[in-house]
C-alpha cells in the first residue's frame, strides 16, 4: 500500500513538474522578441552571386569577408520571374512578391490608355524638392500595387518607426521605401544635389541641404579615377583596353588613368558611372542614419539604401573589365566602413542588415564568342519592322503593333476590334513568326501567360512578371547569352543564371554565422524579414520565411 502511495506521489509530483514547464515554455514563447533597433537593407546593383568570390584575393578582411564570415548566406538565391531589372528587383525584395502582383512589370512599360510609355515611379502630381530641376522629383511609388516590408513596419507600430530609402536612382529609393515612408532621397545629375518629392516633403531637411552644400561631387570628379592596385594585379579580368567596352562619352578608348573632371565636361551625372558614385551614397546614407537618430528611438528604423554604381560602370564596361574589378574593391572598402560605422553608433548586436542584388548581368556577347561561347545581339529593330510588314500583309492594314518594349509586342487592340481580327489568332500568328528570328528561343502569348499555369522553365519566370493590364500581348525569350543591342558593353534581364543568381547575406541582430544552398527566392526576403520582426508580412507577399534563419 505505502508502495502505490509513493508511486502515486512520484506521478503527482513529475506531471506538476511538467505542467510548471509547459506553462513556462507557454510563457516564454508567448513573450514578443526583442527587435533589432535597426534594419539596413543593402542592394548591390548589378551583382551577380559569383562577385562574392571572383575578387576574394583583393577584398579586406572588414567588408564582403567579414559579411560572409559572421553572417549568414543563402547561396543559392535565385530571382523568380522575368524581366531582371532595378525597377522590379527592388519591388520583389521589398514587396515579397513578383511583378505579376505588384504591378512593376519593368522600369517602364507601354500604357494602352494613352499611348506613352510610363516610368514606374513617374507621378506627375508631385513636385521637386532639393533642385530647380522640374522632372527629377516628380515620383512616387503609387504604380505599386502592394505594400512593402517598410510599409508593414511603419504599421505595426503606429508610424512610431522611421524608413527613409536612399539611392541615385530615383526607383531604386522610392519602391524599397515603401507607400508611407518619412523620406526617399535620390541624385540629380545636373546639381550634384540630393533630392525628393512633394510627395513626402515640401522642403528639404536642414541636414540635407548642409550635406548638399558640401559638393562632395566636385571633390570626387576632379580627381583621376585610377585603379587602387597596380594594373598588372587585375588579373581575374580581361586587358585594360577591350573591345567590347564602351568609353566614356567624348573619349576614344576605355583606358585607365580616367581625367574625371575632363570627361564630365563640369557637370555632376558622370559620377554614377564611377566607383565614387557608391561611396558619394554611402557618406549620405551614414549621416541620414546619424542625423535622423535612427535606430536611437522607441521603435525599429529602417533604411533601405541601394549602391548602384556597380550597374552603371558594368552596363558600360563589362562584368569582365578592369573598371568593375577596381569598382568592386573599392566597394568592399566601403561596406567595411559602414559595417564599422554601424558598430560604432548603434552596435552590432542591435542591428540587422542583409545585402542582396536586384539582379545580374551577361557578359558582352561578342567577348563569349570570342572565347566559343553561345551568344549573340538580337537586333529588335529589324524585329519591328519585320513584324509590322508581315502583319500589314497578312491582314492589309498599319499600325496593329502600338509597341514594342521589355521584349514584349503591345497591338493595337482598339484597330483589331475596329478590323475584328481576333486577338489570340494574331498573337499565335506572332509566336510562330518570331519563333524563326536569329537569337529567339521561344515566345508566349499573353493567353496562354492567362489561361495556364506554368511551374518551371522560362514560361514561368515570364508569367510571374506578367501583369495583364501593363504587359505586352507576346513575350519573347531570348537564347541564353543573347541580347539586344550591342556590340560593346551589357545588360541584364532575362531568366538566365547570369541575371537570376544574386547573393544573400543576414548579418547582425540574432544572426549566427552559417551558409545554406537550399533554393532561395527573392521573394523570400521580406516575409523573413516580417517573421524576424513579428509583423505581417507585406499585402501581396507571396515568399516564404527562410526556414533556416527563422526556425
């Protein structure tokens, strides 16, 4: 009897025990975390995964290294739709959702109502504030359909927070900002000034106007722009004079020593296409932090900042150039100055960044044939024309294409019903047609991108960027290592590895050192960002949470 009173006591007293615990468990994970005081988000224009490697041997120890080493990669993130441009990647990454339901089907697109193409951060209703320049600060983000991660932020606190987004390009500051942002800031070429809009202002903050007036430009652009190791060392690139670079307007050879001042002919514009363009940026973005006490309030600030001279140095000189290795080095150097400045006012600990890309690049085409590689220049001049007159003959009238942009045809769907030509039987008569061109691989009409689901392939990355009452009536898809134009420099865009692989990395705030090669996508993100956060993700968002960060 005393046995099965002891043994009854033991189970009272375990299952208390454990109840005590589960309750405290409860507790515990009832408790809302601790938030980072401030979040940096960091887009490298331009940049392809493998520039995290490429020039290992030339970076410090303080800036991509130091990401790599006590951060934690996504190795294989990967963007999820098509077209790969600024104006959608940024969108992507901060709305956590792709073109076909934010809307940002490209940085511009042809609008049927009134025959134009639209910018998508054009916002005639708004005017410029920092410069007498009238069209640079008429922007906002109204073309985008969703909010975003800092849309989100602001909301779950009662606009206790603070985003400000900040970029030379204007896109590239407004859309990460978000609807309701306190400010986005971008660069006017033609002052050398920091401006906004109406939209968020009606004048400048003093501390910008003082930033302004020290003409950091002037001290940048009269200088020389000469590589920062001996020539002889950029040996993971091609010779210094390439054919397949494009020099600087007015110049007759892409050849360093760059007279930046001469080149510029005393204007401001040419320092986005210097390295001096990302570390110009970095200098605001560090007083903005500073003067605005960001991360020194109640609440979790949020800036968003995008180094974008690496797009523009590479459009012009190659991913394979002397110009993007010096520029990549010289960014390093920045990213270590701000990871040092960020210790310094707020902590480590106290901060969480993530630096990512908007997209990649391809090399010049004529640089892979060179070397026997696939590639080529799609001439889309020849398209159009090709196009239109095979048309007129088939259905003997002109003008049943209003445009052609984003590599997508945009008919004149008021002709065809005016002529009743069916829409779906022109657009297949197009694919088929466009199917024979040099340089094409395949070619969708906006039907099928309405009517079926694709789940991989190109068709898929297509119809993720595919938003009916902004997209074309039939995308074309481009060989891998084909694009229009040319023959010197590049671009981005397509679905190809080249423009979709980008690096990831989470530093800081709860972030332990580590590395994952499970599939990423863009989109995945700003839902990661919400779960480390505690808040909603952004309206439209359609990414996951990054299960190895946030388990």
């Amino acid at each position: 009897m005393q046995k099965k009173i002891l043994s009854l006591s033991i189970i009272l007293a375990v299952g208390l025990l454990l109840a005590e615990c589960t309750s405290k468990s409860h507790e515990k994970t009832g408790e809302r975390k601790k938030q980072p005081k401030l979040v940096v988000g960091i887009v490298v224009d331009q940049m392809r995964y493998d520039f995290l490697y490429r020039y290992w041997n030339k970076y410090g120890k303080g800036g991509f290294k130091r990401l790599l080493r006590e951060g934690y990669l996504c190795a294989n993130t990967n963007i999820n739709y098509v077209p790969t441009y600024t104006g959608p990647g940024h969108t992507a990454i901060y709305t956590g959702t792709t073109p076909s339901v934010n809307g940002i089907v490209a940085n511009e697109w042809f609008d049927r109502e009134t025959g134009k193409s639209v910018y998508c951060v054009s916002d005639e209703k708004y005017n410029t504030v920092g410069s007498l320049s009238k069209k640079e600060g008429q922007m906002s983000p109204e073309n985008m359909l969703s909010s975003t991660i800092t849309d989100e932020l602001r909301l779950s606190d009662n606009f206790g927070s603070k985003v400000i987004g900040i970029s030379l390009k204007d896109r590239a500051a407004i859309l990460p900002a978000g609807h309701s942002a306190n400010a986005a800031y971008w660069y006017d070429g033609k002052t050398g000034n920091w401006v906004t809009s109406t939209y968020y202002m009606d004048s400048l903050p003093a501390w910008v106007s003082k930033f302004n007036a020290q003409r950091q430009p002037v001290k940048f652009l009269n200088q020389k722009w000469e590589t920062i190791l001996p020539l002889n060392q950029y040996t993971e690139s091609t010779k210094d004079n390439s054919e397949f670079e494009e020099p600087y307007k007015g110049e007759t050879l892409p050849v360093f020593p760059y007279d930046l001042w001469k080149i510029s002919a005393n204007g401001y514009d040419l320092i986005r296409e210097t390295p001096f363009g990302d570390t110009y940026t970095k200098n605001f973005m560090e007083e903005a932090i500073k003067q605005e006490k960001m991360g020194k309030g109640d609440f979790t600030d949020f800036i968003a900042v995008n180094l974008a001279s690496t797009d523009y140095v590479g459009h012009r000189f190659g991913p394979n150039s002397v110009e993007i290795e010096d520029t990549y080095i010289r960014l390093d150097k920045d990213i270590e100055e701000l990871l040092d400045f960020l210790d310094d006012y707020i902590g480590k600990d106290k901060v969480l960044v993530f630096l990512t890309a908007d997209h990649g690049v391809v090399q010049n085409p004529g640089y892979l044939k060179s070397k026997g590689l696939p590639g080529g220049f799609f001439n889309e001049s020849y398209i159009k024309d090709t196009l239109a007159e095979t048309l007129k003959k088939t259905y003997h009238c002109d003008s049943l294409i209003s445009d052609y942009e984003n590599q997508q045809v945009y008919l004149n769907e008021k002709l065809l019903r005016d002529k009743n030509i069916p829409l779906k039987e022109i657009s297949m008569r197009i694919t088929d047609l466009v199917k024979t061109y040099p340089g094409v691989a395949s070619a969708i009409s906006s039907s099928d991108l309405g009517t079926k689901s694709y789940t991989e392939g190109q068709f898929s990355l297509v119809q993720r960027g595919f938003y009916e009452q902004r997209s074309g009536d039939v995308a074309i898809v481009l060989k891998p290592g084909w694009i229009a134009g040319g023959p010197r420099g590049t671009t981005h865009g397509s679905g190809y590895p080249y423009d979709t692989h980008i690096p990831l990395i989470f530093y800081g705030w709860k972030i332990k050192p580590g590395t994952t090669n499970a599939a990423v996508s863009v989109t995945d993100i700003a839902p990661t960002l919400a779960a480390f956060l505690q808040i909603q993700p952004p309206s439209g968002c359609t990414g996951k949470p990054i299960v190895e960060l946030v388990h």
